[in-house]
C-alpha cells in the first residue's frame, strides 16, 4: 500500500489447529492476517508453543495470509507503518495461547483432502499477458463426527484485492473466503488459509 493505515475495514484474525497423529506426531498450524511474520518473530513463536503444548520447534507452522492490508511486523517494511512493540508482543502471546487452547480442545477427525482450479482470479503483475499463475487450490478437511471441524484452504495470490490506493486494515479476500467457509459450514468449524 501507498502509507500507514487510516483505519479499520474488516477484522484481522488468527487461527490455530493442533493436530496428533494416532500414535505419532503431533503438529500445530497458525495462520494470521498479516503482511509477513519476521524469522526471529515465528521463531520465538514456534519456541514458545512447542513448550506450552509438549511438541518440538519444527513441528510448529506459522503463515501469514500476506494481506497488504494489514500490520507490517518486519522492519524493513516500515514505509507503510511497522506495527507497534505492543501489537508485535500481543500477536505473539496471542499466537501461543490459541495454540495452546487448540491443543486442548483435541478430538477425534478424519483428514481429507482434495484439489481444485481457479481461473481468472489471480494474475502475474509482472507480466503483461498476466501469466504465469498457479490456479491451484488445495484443501485439507478435519472432519469430526457431529461434520467439519476444520477447512484448511492454500491458494497462491497475494491479498491486493482493494489496491494500493486502500489504506484501511483488512483480512482482504483470504479473510472473507474463511469468514464464509465458516458461515457456510455452520458454528464449530474452523476455516484456514495459508
């Protein structure tokens, strides 16, 4: 974007899911509306919640929805507003404690998974004919026993839907397809993008 933010536009969120393996590994995925989450940041993080909830450091992801309209973490990006010291010490407690609480509210899922295209959403900027793309969406299904617990959704396309001219926070197109995927799947689901 062209500045700082002047305001709020829709909400931010971050999401936790703590996944066991019967028998084996247990992992946790976060996802956050944010521009990017810094190396030392999403270290300290992994470090943090591998000790909150018994896992090691590498098997702790945090991912960022890249939405250029939200909080700039990493330093070099401040031209367009860095986020407070406060907000940054915030964000992390709050990553670490909903993973904590993810962790506790473990039950019993099948996993499934499943692919599909979008066309004509995406586009390559640098690239006049707007080419190439990945058109790709991937989707990993937690399913508990009462339905969907949690959508985990991957597609490759920066969150710029607004342009560089907006200059209000916003979880951009990723946060209103997990706003609606959760609307549509109805109270407990949890849904994703990475």
């Amino acid at each position: 974007r062209k500045g700082v933010s002047e305001g709020i536009h829709d909400p931010l969120m971050a999401r936790a899911l703590v996944v066991e393996r019967a028998g084996g590994e247990t992992v946790a995925l976060l996802t956050v509306d944010v521009v990017g989450v810094p190396t030392p940041m999403a270290r300290q993080v992994r470090e943090r919640i591998a000790a909150a909830i018994g896992i090691t450091p590498d098997h702790v992801m945090v991912s960022a929805s890249h939405t250029h309209s939200g909080p700039v973490l990493e330093p070099s990006l401040d031209t367009i507003g860095l986020a407070s010291e406060h907000y940054r010490a915030t964000l992390a407690d709050d990553l670490v404690g909903a993973a904590a609480a993810a962790a506790k509210r473990r039950a019993p899922v099948r996993l499934e998974a499943a692919s599909g295209r979008i066309e004509g959403i995406g586009r390559n900027r640098r690239h006049d004919d707007g080419l190439p793309v990945d058109p790709e969406v991937g989707l990993l299904s937690l399913l508990s026993s009462s339905g969907p617990a949690c959508r985990f959704v991957k597609y490759a396309c920066h969150a710029v839907t607004l342009g560089p001219d907006n200059l209000q926070i916003t979880a951009d197109y990723p946060g209103y397809a997990m706003r609606f995927i959760e609307r549509v799947m109805g109270p407990g689901t949890v849904a994703m993008f990475a």
